[in-house]
C-alpha cells in the first residue's frame, strides 16, 4: 500500500494501519495482537466523525479484523461481530457509488457467519445485500459481487432445494468468469462457483452437457494462480468432487484419476487446523472409496475410510458439511465390512448412517445420497442377520430416494440401488411382484444412461444380476440370455476391471450352461472366475465367495465331461474357500459348506466310503447350524443334509442316516419363503423316506402337497421350451407318486395324479382343443374368450419383447385366464371345464384292454392296471430302481458294440439285448400278464425310468411262448388322456399320404431307403412323394394337407438336448426337423405317423415323462398314430418292416385304416422279422406303437 500510494514529505506514517495490513497478511500473528488490534481500530472508528465516508471506512477495516481473526482462531462471535459492524455501514447515508461496496462487504460477513452457524436467515439476508449491490451497479467490482451472490444463491439452494435460485447463481456466475479480471489471483473463485453450482444444478436434474462444464470450470479455476495456499487447496478439493462426479457419470477412468490426484494436492495445500481441510479429507476419501468400488483397490479403501474417520471424528456437529461426511463414511464403512467381513464395522456403519439421518440438515438437496447409503447399510445388516423389518426399511428408504430424484440426471443410481433391494426381498420371501418390479428398476436404470457407454457398464451388471434372479425363479431363459447380453456388453465396455462384473457375467453363462448343455459356455465361466480372483486381494472375504463359485462351475464341468481333474480342483477349490470363509455373512458361509458336500457326496469315493459321506454330513450340518431355521437358505442347507444322509442310509442300510434324513426333508419344506422348486424337492424326498421308514399316511401326504406345487414351478404362461424345462426337472416324482399311493392303498388317486404330473405339454395340446365347441354352443363369447387366451398364450412365446413387460402380461394372463375358468365353471354342465379327469372317467378308456403304468422306486418295481373294473396293484420287487437303471446300461452296452466295428461285439450286443428282454420279461411284464389272464390287446404306460425299457418285445424267445408278443398286441401311450383323444377324433378310413425321404443327407446313405420309398410310392400311387431335396419347411407346410406321413430318413435323439433331437433333411445343418418344431404344428385330422428312422422314441431321463422324442412331437401335433424306435435300426430291416406293414394297411391302393388295425399290423410284421431272426432282437425289438 506503501508502495502504491508514498507518503508525502512531512507527513507522518500511520503506524496503527501498517500494523493493521501486516496482521491481515500474516498468518503467524498471534491473536493478542488481533485483540489489541481490534480495539484500536474500534477507537479510530468512534473517533471519526459519524456518517463520514472516512468512519465508514474505518469500519470496513474493523469488518476485516474481525473476519481474520474468527477465520485464524475459529471464533464465531467475531464474525456475528463483523456482520454487526457492517450492518452498521450500511446503514448510513452513503452515496451510490459507495453502497455496492458497502453491501458486498456485508453480504461477505454474513456468508462468513453463516459458514460457521448454518445460519438460514443470515444466509438470505446475504443474497438480498447482493442484489441490492448489483442493483445499485456495483461499479468496477460488479464480477466480484456477482459471484458472491452466485456463490450465496448456491448455499441457499443446498438449504431449500429450489432450483430458480440455482438457475439464478449458475447466469450470475457466468457473468462473474466472462467479467473478471485475469490479473487478480481472487478472481480464480468464481470458475470455481461456478462449477460448483453447474455440478449441483446436473445433480438436479439438468442435462450431461452442464457436469461437463462444471468439469471444465473447475479445472479452469485450479490451473489459476490462487490468492494463498487455502484458496488453491479449496480449488482443488472442489475439482476433486466434481471430476469423481463425472467419473461416476461418465465411467471415464482417467476423470477418477484427476479426482485423486487434485484431492491430494487439495489436501497437501492445507495445512491441520485450516477451516477448509475436513472438506479436502472428505472429497479424497469418498474419490479413494470409489476407486476400490470400481477396481478393488484394497490400498484406497483403507485410506478412504482413515480420512473419513478422522474428518467425522474431529469436525463441528453444527458443520453444513458433516451431513455428507457422515453419509460417506458410512458408505465406507459398509463397504469395509464387505471387505472384511468384520461385524463390528457394520454395527459401527449403521450407527453413522442413523446420526446422518437424525441432523438437521439431512433433509437438504442431497438427502438421497444419505437415504441411500443408509439404506445400503441396512441390507448389508440384513444379509448378515436376515432381520425382514430392516429389509423392509430399506426399500422404503429407497424408494423416497427415487422418489426425489425422478427425472434428474442422478435417477439411474437409485434406480439400480431399489432393484438390487427389491432383488434380495426376492431371494429372501419368494415375493414374486418384487422381482418383477426389480427387473423393471434394472431396465430404467440402464436405459436412462444408454448414451453414457462407461457408466452403462455399472448399470448393465446390474440389470444382468437380476435377469439372472429372474431365470431362476421363473424359468424363462429369455431372461437368462439378457442377463448374459447385458453382462457382455458390461464387460466389452469396461474391460475385465471389475471382480463384481466378472463373477456375475460367469455365473450367468455357467447358468445357462446348465440349461444349454454347452460345455464351452463352462470353459468360459471358469476363465472369468479365475480373473475375477485375480482381481481381489486374496486375504478379502470376496476372495473366498469367488473363490466358492468357482469350485461350483469346475465341478459342472466335471459332470458334463468326465474331467476327474476338474473335480479334483472343484474339492481342493471349495476346501480353500470353506477355510477362508469365516468372515463372510452366514448365509455365504452357509452356501459354500453345503455346495462342499454336495460335492463330496457326488464323488465316486462316495458310493463306497461311508466316510466321505460322514465328512459331506459334517460340512452340511455346519450349514444348518448357520442359519435359522425359517431363513430361504436354510431349506437348501438341509435339504443337502438329508440328500447325504439319505445316500448314506443306502450305503450302508444305517437306519438311523434314514430317520434323520427324513426328518431334515420334513423341516426344509416347511421354510415358507423358499422356491417352489425347492419346497417341491423336499417334499417328495420327503415322501420317498417316509415311506422307507413305513409312514405311508406321512408319505402320501407329501406327494399331494407336492403336487399342488406343479403348476407355481411350471406355470401355464411360460413359454413352451421354458415349461418344459421346467416340468422335467421333476422328473422322478411321478413314479414315487405312484409307488406311495398305491402301495398306501390309494390306487384310484395314484392313476389320477399321475395324469396330472406327467405329459403336462400334450395335456395342454389336447384340453386346449377340448369342450370348447359345448361351450360355444351355449355361451359363444365365452367359447371365444377361451380361443383368444390361448391365442394371447401362443403369442406370449415371442422372446422379442422386453422382460418387464413380458413377465407382467404373463402374469396379467393368468389372472385373466383364472377369472375365465372360474366364469365357465360356473355354468351349469360346465363344472369339470378343463378339469384333470377323475378315476371313473379314466378307466372308461379301459373297454378295449387294460392300460398298464409301470414304474420302478426304491423299494421296487410296481405295476398300476386300469381295467373297467377296480384297479388292479402288482408289485414287482425285481423291477426296483437300481436294477432298472442297470438293465438300461446293458442296453446303451449293446447299441455301442452293434454300432462298433467289430462282428464279434455285433453277435455280443444281440446278446446283451436278449438278456434284456429276458430280464424285463421275468421281472417286468410276465407278472403283469399273469394277473391279468387272457387278454387280446394292452396298452403300457411306462413312468420314470421304465419309459426306456421295450416293455411290448419282453420275452425269453422263439418257442417258448413266454413273451409279450405271444401274449397280446401291445401300444404305448404317454398318458391316458392321450389315448381318449387318440379315440375321440372322428375316424377317416383312408386320406392322403406324405411320404418324405432323405436317404443322403448326411452323406452316409441310406441306400434301401429308396427301395422302400418306391415300394410305398407303388403301393399307394397318389402319395405326395418328397424326396432328397426335402427341406424342413416343405415337411411342416405338407403335414397339414395329409392323413399319412412317412419319414424315411436319419433320426438323431439328442440325450442332452431332447427338444433338438431331429430327422436328417437337406438342410438339418441350417433348418433341422426338431422336436420342438414338430411339436408346435396344431394338426387336425391326421391319423398316422411312421418313423422309418433311427431312435425316434428314445430321449434322456429327464424327459422320458414329458415324450420329448420325436414320436412324442408327432402325438403332441395331432397324430392319432405314430410308429416309432427304442434304438438305432438298419435301413434294409426298416425297409423290410415298413414294406410288411403296409401290405397290411393299403387297400386299393389307398391307407385304410381302423381302430387298433395299425397296431396289430405292426404286431404281426415284428412277429415275422423275429420268426426269421430270433437271434437279432436289436433289429425287429425297437419298433413301437403309441397310440390308440
């Protein structure tokens, strides 16, 4: 000052005011000498004339004492001072160009007061002085008044939430920058403000473009000469904030590694004590928290939560800022806890996050931040103590966060955080309308961000992990496909940084794996496991719940391809990681033992050594002992307890390992909030012990609360494939159904439920042609209504449409669908409309020859016989599971040696295959026959793992008349539904025939199909003739104009893929003939189908219940007649065969056929080929009949 204004010879220097300027410019002036400074300076202001412009000055000097010393001594009461003595300048008569200045001044002392008090009305009096300032002109310093007030609007607006005052300082601010002057270190502020209020204003709800300005502002206001170190330190603290923010937004790597590094140079720059340091702490932490939260910096998280910690520790409890401070650390301390595992952290988490939500200013602009870390907190304390009330407060919290923030640019994030909440409410109750909404959340939330490719990446690991929850609970693979899409896309995005999205993206494709059967899919689920590790430090509990699915896919490797090494990993894996574990939350803990003995009870040591199934026990009783007993996890903990106990008690005969077997089935299926498919299991297991240890009334009450579960595992609304899929993961139930009812003395129920647990999708093909022309008749609109729900239904197939709105008309058709049922019901006649068919209505399909169901359990083999009269029941305690599983070994034994090169395996598998009828002949069907006597014609109806045996050419062989072929003329039928409908269609003595031929297509011919076809073309001259140009979509165009159809081609049966399984055409590469195309053909008036070809009637355990082979597509397309194979057979034999059928069944050169003529013409032509090769059952043995 000396410098710019001299002083005059002879006049004397003003000592007081040097002394003054030196204490304003020093920051090591001690505060006795602010004292003694302030009181001379109230002196010189009293001694000057009032009113004057001099006394007004000396009082602005007094307003800078003043703020100095409670900025340096942290002393509220000299800024309210400050404010007083500016109120007091203000209040005097100026002139105008003195009032702006005067008014500024004032506006700062009252932001400087409000800074330390929260303050409210101080803070609004500072904008009204403001803009005052600027209405009065504001002379050569307006910039600096309007980012003043730019900077007061802001404070204002983080106070109220009222976006006009933010709009308000974010035009004065960019009049400030576009005005200020480039020389004054002061001036670098207000880019600084701006960006502040740019970057509130995007948090709002304001567009991208204004976050990247705020980015750009604030970097313009570091790289600026700041006025001192603390000015430059709050500079960079604010850059600091907002690049983190953009990191978030935008996903750029590089915007999080600005934040950090301008954080800690905000942090260097202010030394302990100065009033801005908590700020530059908290902006460093919560940058470091988000560095681990994106690539698992273990470094970062521990110095996040130091800062964090010390920043809440030491900071004012009045602090605006410590709302948010506390926010953060509480983040940091549930992310610390899943870290490590450590409770005390947790406990330590929420009581910051309850302090956050009891302060004052917790209902200010960034309250949904604070709603949802406290809320993150809270289902982080659930998942470890499954406390439902806290779970139910954080979706309430969330949902008031998303509720704030709708529209704004912010929405996306919760969003995703109220579908991962609704997500676990899912996987903790079951709640069906939660995982929907969930799934619904994850969609808006990626889409919101669809232009924001990093930060789509967080979104789309989001939106993949509850498609995931969805395909699990609900079966449509649909979802599971997206799940793996949006996953894809995540990780092409990002790259494989983040463990979180690698471990989800493998679980999802070691998901649809399973549903696949696509070994390749397992190959790349362990890849990404394995990075996943990698990525997270191996002493973080992470570590070991990575470290447990990884274990799981090795071991679906195992068994989808025989690797003893993978198995052997998968043990030494899931050992590892079990040891580890200690410091997950229970329920992970939980998971990870139980998945351990289920391995080790799989493990072929297993079936030998008692022992491995001690130690499997031991590990899943750990499990149960983790969890309550009404906890969704517990009921899968058990169940595997019961499953090792049970396979102990059939190693060892230990009835003890039974008893308590069954009582865990008993306790697993009364956890009321687990899946339907796991309450189903543990039921039925449960039925299965119960009637091992002879509680048959216990027993039988379990399989009928099973079968109640059916339609909530398999509902009608899920697309066909999904249905499928879904129903033969029940495979196995039917035949214990059976077994305990009937042996309970239930026989007539037994045959009832076993027409509701089995051909659910053929039901479904015959009741959706069924009583709607009665209808019609009397209600059209009714009638009509049914026609278009099941239209509706068709159409809900289509995968094209997005899963939230799928899953809801799915649901929104079985409600329509069940009001309809109940309507039609109600209407006199109509009581049974669409209902399963009673005892009484089954056996009167029994007039023309009894039906047999067969099925084999534990404790044997047993026959169920629907006559007209009272059923019949024959044990068959040779026929027991075990042992039927090893005659159909033998059988797979022969097919490899006869389809080997060598003559002698041929002569050996013929062999093999006469032991097996032999066997099923003794064990099997000469019970049967002998209880029922004399009997022309029988119908069998095989269940579970009986469907696999050639029950119609049992028999000891040529002469001895012991065989089924001796005995009477025997068909399949799938169900006895099946067979009503097969007799209910009008007959059509003669119709057209198809015949289609493909005797190259695989390039190994088949030369005697030509023979064939042209004997039949000659037999039948108006057949419609296909040959070895036939594609797929000619034969489905061509099936619906014939009576007939003859397939004379390769047949493939696909055992881990059934609904695949084919007939060669000329482009079964790119179009083949499947199952599944077959089966959604809706025929009318076709009669019969003859399969000339290899295993038609053949498909994997899983689906011998649902007839997923291709004769089975055929009944389920309308054919009232299919002619089909157990086995491979030769095209010269299948030549032969067909030519003797048709001898019987062509009259006049046209297929006439009547009721049970094709069976008996089939009947006799195997009678020939075995006549004439008794010694070769593998060729004349396959040939079936299923139908009426």
């Amino acid at each position: 000052m000396l410098a710019d204004e001299p002083v005059a010879d002879g006049e004397e220097v003003d000592w007081h005011l040097l002394e003054v300027l030196f204490a304003l410019e020093t920051e090591d002036v001690p505060e006795e000498t602010f004292d003694r400074l302030v009181e001379a300076q109230w002196r010189e202001v009293d001694a000057l004339p009032p009113g004057t412009p001099e006394q007004r000055a000396g009082m602005l000097l007094l307003v800078g004492l003043l703020s100095a010393a409670a900025q340096r001594f942290a002393d509220p009461a000299r800024d309210w001072e400050a404010v007083a003595v500016a109120r007091l300048a203000t209040r005097e008569p100026v002139d105008e160009e003195e009032r702006p200045h005067l008014l500024a001044v004032l506006m700062t002392a009252l932001l400087n007061w409000y800074s330390r008090t929260g303050d409210v009305p101080a803070l609004l009096e500072s904008i009204e002085a403001g803009r005052l300032g600027l209405a009065a002109d504001g002379g050569a310093d307006r910039w600096a008044l309007q980012a003043n007030l730019g900077h007061a609007l802001t404070l204002a607006f983080r106070e109220r939430g009222d976006v006009p005052l933010l709009d308000e300082a974010i035009g004065l601010l960019r009049l400030a920058v576009a005005g200020r002057p480039q020389d004054e270190p002061e001036s670098a502020l207000a880019p600084m403000q701006l960006g502040i209020a740019l970057h509130l204003r995007f948090a709002a709800g304001g567009g991208e473009d204004l976050l990247t300005e705020a980015v750009a502002s604030a970097r313009e206001a570091a790289a600026e000469p700041a006025a001192d170190a603390s000015t430059a330190g709050v500079v960079h603290t604010n850059l600091c904030t907002i690049a983190r923010t953009a990191f978030e937004h935008f996903g750029a790597a590089d915007l999080l590694a600005e934040s950090i590094r301008v954080g800690r140079t905000a942090l260097a720059l202010l030394p302990t004590g100065d009033s801005n340091r908590h700020d530059a702490a908290a902006a460093l932490g919560t940058a470091l928290l988000a560095r681990y939260k994106s690539v698992g910096d273990d470094a970062a998280l521990r110095q996040a939560r130091s800062l964090l910690q010390e920043v809440c520790a030491t900071s004012r409890p009045d602090h605006p800022g410590r709302v948010g401070w506390l926010t953060n650390f509480a983040d940091c301390l549930r992310t610390w806890f899943t870290h490590t595992g450590h409770i005390d952290v947790l406990v330590q988490a929420r009581e910051v996050a309850a302090e956050a939500a009891r302060a004052d200013l917790a209902n200010g602009p960034d309250r949904a931040v604070l709603l949802s870390t406290l809320a993150d907190v809270l289902l982080s304390v659930h998942v470890h103590n499954q406390d439902p009330e806290v779970l139910d407060e954080a979706v309430r919290l969330l949902r008031e966060a998303v509720q704030v923030t709708a529209g704004s640019a912010a929405a996306a994030v919760y969003l995703e955080a109220l579908a991962h909440a609704l997500d676990l409410v899912h996987k903790t109750t079951g709640e069906r309308d939660a995982l929907i909404e969930a799934i619904d959340l994850a969609h808006r939330a990626a889409d919101a961000v669809a232009d924001h490719r990093p930060a789509r990446s967080r979104y789309l690991s989001g939106l993949g992990q509850v498609l995931d929850t969805g395909y699990r609970r609900i079966g449509d693979l649909t979802l599971l496909r997206r799940a793996v899409d949006a996953y894809s896309e995540a990780l092409a995005i990002t790259g494989a940084d983040s463990p979180v999205l690698l471990s989800g993206a493998a679980g999802a494709l070691s998901t649809l794996a399973d549903r696949t059967g696509d070994v390749a899919l397992l190959d790349q689920a362990v890849a990404l496991y394995r990075s996943a590790l990698a990525a997270v430090p191996q002493e973080s509990p992470v570590h070991a719940a990575y470290m447990g699915s990884l274990g799981g896919t090795l071991e679906k490797v195992h068994r989808a391809t025989g690797d003893r090494s993978a198995e052997r990993e998968a043990i030494e894996v899931m050992r590892t990681a079990v040891a580890k574990g200690d410091l997950l939350p229970p329920i992970s803990r939980a998971s990870l033992l139980y998945a351990l003995a289920i391995m080790l009870s799989d493990t072929d040591e297993a079936d030998t050594d008692p022992l491995v199934l001690d130690e499997a026990a031991g590990f899943a009783r750990r499990a149960v002992n983790l969890l309550p007993a009404t906890e969704v996890h517990s009921a899968a903990a058990r169940h595997t307890l019961a499953v090792v106990l049970l396979a102990k008690h059939r190693l060892i005969g230990d009835p003890s390992s039974l008893t308590e077997a069954s009582r865990h089935f008993v306790a697993a299926a009364e956890v009321a909030t687990a899946p339907p498919v796991i309450t189903f299991g543990a039921r039925w297991r449960s039925a299965s012990t119960s009637a091992l240890l002879g509680a048959d009334e216990h027993a039988v009450s379990q399989v009928e609360q099973a079968a109640v579960l059916l339609p909530e595992i398999a509902p009608e609304a899920l697309a066909e494939a999904d249905r499928l899929h879904m129903v033969t993961s029940t495979a196995g139930f039917p035949a214990t159904a059976l077994a305990v009812l009937a042996r309970a003395g239930r026989p007539e129920r037994a045959a009832e439920l076993l027409e509701q647990t089995r051909g659910i999708l053929l039901t479904d093909a015959i009741t959706s042609r069924s009583g709607v022309d009665e209808l019609r008749a009397i209600r059209p609109d009714l009638a009509d209504e049914v026609t278009r729900l099941r239209l509706v239904r068709t159409a809900l197939n289509d995968p094209g449409e997005a899963p939230p709105a799928a899953l809801r008309n799915r649901e929104l058709w079985t409600v329509h669908w069940g009001r309809l049922l109940r309507e039609v019901r109600a209407l006199p006649g109509f009581d049974r409309f669409l209902v399963p068919p009673t005892y009484d209505e089954l056996r009167a399909e029994a007039t023309e020859g009894p039906i047999v169901y067969v099925a084999a359990d534990e404790r044997g083999g047993l026959a169920l016989i629907v006559t007209r009269d009272e059923p019949i029941v024959v044990e068959l305690p040779a026929a027991d599971f075990r042992t039927v599983t090893g005659q159909l070994a033998v059988l797979r034994h022969a097919d490899e040696l006869a389809a080997g090169p060598s003559r002698d395996g041929w002569h050996a598998a013929q062999g093999l295959a006469g032991y097996v009828l032999a066997w099923t002949w003794i064990a099997i069907a000469e019970p049967v026959l002998d209880r029922l006597g004399e009997v022309d014609r029988l119908w069998w109806c095989p269940v579970g793992v009986v469907g696999a045996l050639p029950l119609h050419a049992a028999g000891l062989g040529r002469g001895s008349g012991r065989s089924v072929l001796d005995r009477a003329v025997t068909s399949y039928t799938p169900t006895i539904r099946a067979l009503a409908r097969s007799r209910t269609t009008p007959e059509a003595p003669a119709g057209s025939l198809l015949v289609v031929a493909a005797p190259e297509a695989t390039g190994a011919a088949l030369p005697a199909v030509r023979r064939e076809v042209a004997r039949i073309a000659a037999k039948v001259p108006g057949a419609t003739v296909l040959d070895a140009d036939a594609t797929r979509d000619q034969v489905l165009e061509q099936l619906p104009h014939h009576r007939f159809a003859h397939f004379a081609c390769h047949g493939v049966a696909d055992a881990a893929r059934p609904a695949e399984s084919r007939l060669l055409l000329a482009d079964h590469r790119t179009h083949p003939l499947t199952v599944e195309a077959i089966a959604r053909l809706r025929l009318t008036g076709a009669e019969i189908a003859y399969l000339s070809s290899c295993s038609t009637a053949e498909t994997s355990a899983r689906h011998r219940d649902e007839f997923t082979h291709l004769a089975g597509a055929l009944q389920l397309a309308g054919f009232r007649e299919v002619v089909g194979t157990l086995w491979p057979v030769g095209d010269r034999l299948a030549a032969d065969l067909a030519e003797r059928l048709y001898d019987r069944v062509v009259v006049d050169g046209e297929v006439r056929t009547t009721r049970g003529s094709t069976a008996r013409a089939l009947h006799q032509a195997v009678r020939e080929l075995r006549a004439a090769q008794p010694h070769r059952p593998l060729d004349w043995a396959p040939y079936a009949h299923f139908g009426r």
